[in-house]
C-alpha cells in the first residue's frame, strides 16, 4: 500500500500532527487529494495561506458530527484520525466533552468508514491510554479498543482499522517545550516532580512512523515505535541551565512514569527491529498474520523509566530548537 494516488481524509487536520502530515505526504508522495477536516475556521485558513497544493480541500466539520464525516468521506481511501481532546487538566474539568470527542467521535469515524467504503482507518493514541489515571487516556483506550473491534463490524472485505501509540510529541501545543521557553525569561521553570520521565519523538518522526504503519498494516494491529526517554530536569537544564527550577508537585491526573506497552499487552505482541506491534487478543474478524517478529518475554513491559535508551542533552537541545522553528 502506497499513498500515491489516493484520496486522504485528516481528522483534526490544522492541528500539529495534521500540519506536518500534511506537508511530509506532499512532499514524499503523490496523493490524488488531501483532505483537511477541523472545526476550526481561522486555522484552517492559515493552513491554506502557509501551504499551497491544488490537491488540498478543506472540510469544515466537528467528528461529532456524523453526517458531515460521512459527506467528507466519499470517495476517500485513507483516514488518519488525530483529531482528539487532549490537553490533561481540560479533559480532568470537561469530562463530558472528551467523551463526546474522543469517544463518541472516535465511534462516528468508523461508522462513516465504513458506509463510505473507505479501504484504511489509522487512528493516533497516547502512552496515557495504557493503564490509564486521568480522562483524557481513559477515553482514549476507550477509543482503542472500539477502532481495533471494528474490523468484525467492516468485516472481511471492508474497511480495515488499526491504531498508533506513540509518546509526548516535541513541541507540539500544550506540550513542555513552549512551556519552558516562555519560563525562561522569567528565571524560574517550574517541574511536578524531579523524577518525571516521559518518551519523546518529534512531530516529523511521528508522521513517519503513521506513513509506515499505513503501508504495513493488515488489520487490528496497535503499533508502537522504539523511541527513547527523558527526564524533565534534564530537558530544563539542557533549554535554560541559567534558569531555578520550582518543584510544584504532581498534578491530579498526571504519572510519574509513561507505559507504552503493558505487560498484560506484551503476551499477545511481537516486536520488529523499529517497533513492537500488539496484536488483537480477541479477534472477532480475521486476525493480522504477521510472518516476521519475536513475541515478547513473559512480564516484558515498555516503560520510559526502564527504556534502554536516553535522550543526551545535545540531542535535547537539537530537538528543541527544531520544534520551536
């Protein structure tokens, strides 16, 4: 499976991910038309004004709403769906909303899907839809679970669904990178705790990893990439070592640690080179038949404290200073 010559529908499309996923597929591939779907009026016309191509629509349009998912998707052959509420504390006060978004959403993309006879639905996930403490992840497992399931509902001929899981994104809105920016210039950066860990992959790695996983896919796969860890005090001494450092305390909601493979997932995953993949435990439609992969020892879990690879303050830096332009 190519993107060449297909039609691709973005949920959240003016968001981070859909922003660069829009400009690494029409650099790297020839689509036949790129749609962006967003609620968002104003961003989308600063989309349209930053990035020029005869292949991109623009659909005005909420994933609550069904109806105008389902007249965006005629005639598409690719979802990726990113769009989503995620910010932690606005899910921990609005928890009816992410339902509505995350889930319910989440429920009127495969339905559409599937009635318009799109071919592939991928959908983003998080680190915090693994044993999940606050809303935001629970509706985001939630939304996990529904999108693999579907495959028995497109059946064997129909749409196929699977999902990405990846880690925090290098600055991308809301995340601790802008944050600390806008700190520095105050002297102080605040951190919950001294010994926060979190996985860390940049915007273009996360497009790319999606792209891959769209050509690999069978159906009912979640993918998770091999991607390394940092401790937030090493990121605030490697963006402003001039700067005090407030500890604040944990946040309601919040870990200390990431997981982006549990040990319960691990008895049914199997892990590549650049990945692992959990494979559907109870698959109610034709399951994945993956040839290549190991299985996992017994008890293995994904966790960004335990990870085996560490982000250097070199690298940080690096990172930082391409998120923030």
């Amino acid at each position: 499976m190519t993107l060449d010559g297909k039609t691709i529908l973005v949920t959240g499309g003016t968001g981070s991910f859909g922003r660069k996923f829009t400009e690494i597929v029409l650099r790297d591939y020839n689509p036949a038309k790129l749609i962006i779907f967003s609620r968002d009026e104003l961003k989308q016309q600063e989309m349209r004004e930053s990035i020029s191509s005869p292949k991109l629509r623009y659909f005005i349009g909420d994933v609550r709403d069904q109806d105008r998912l389902k007249r965006a998707m005629h005639g598409v052959d690719v979802v990726v769906h990113a769009a989503a509420l995620k910010q932690v504390p606005a899910c921990e006060y609005n928890p009816m909303e992410a339902v509505k978004t995350n889930v319910i959403g989440g429920q009127n993309v495969i339905e559409a899907a599937i009635e318009c006879n799109v071919q592939q639905v991928i959908a983003l996930s998080t680190d915090k839809a693994v044993n999940p403490v606050n809303v935001y992840g629970a509706t985001k497992l939630c939304a996990e679970k529904i999108f693999i399931q579907s495959n028995a509902y497109a059946g064997r001929n129909g749409t196929r669904f699977s999902c990405v899981r990846y880690g925090n994104v290098a600055g991308s809105r809301g995340s601790v990178i802008p944050l600390f920016t806008n700190q520095r210039r105050t002297g102080r950066l605040t951190i919950t705790d001294e010994r926060m860990t979190r996985f860390w992959i940049t915007l273009e790695q996360g497009v790319k990893f999606v792209t891959d996983c769209l050509e690999q896919m069978q159906r009912g796969e979640i993918f998770i990439p091999k991607i390394p860890s940092m401790r937030v005090t090493e990121l605030a001494e490697a963006l402003a070592p001039e700067c005090a450092i407030d500890f604040v305390g944990i946040r309601p909601g919040e870990k200390l640690h990431e997981v982006l493979l549990s040990s319960d997932e691990g008895r049914t995953a199997i892990e590549l080179k650049d990945k692992y993949i959990i494979l559907p435990a109870m698959p109610y439609f034709e399951a994945p038949d993956w040839q290549e992969g190991t299985p996992l020892p017994d008890g293995f879990e994904y966790t960004s404290d335990t990870n085996t690879e560490w982000l250097t303050h070199g690298q940080l830096r690096e990172m930082a200073a391409a998120a923030t332009g």
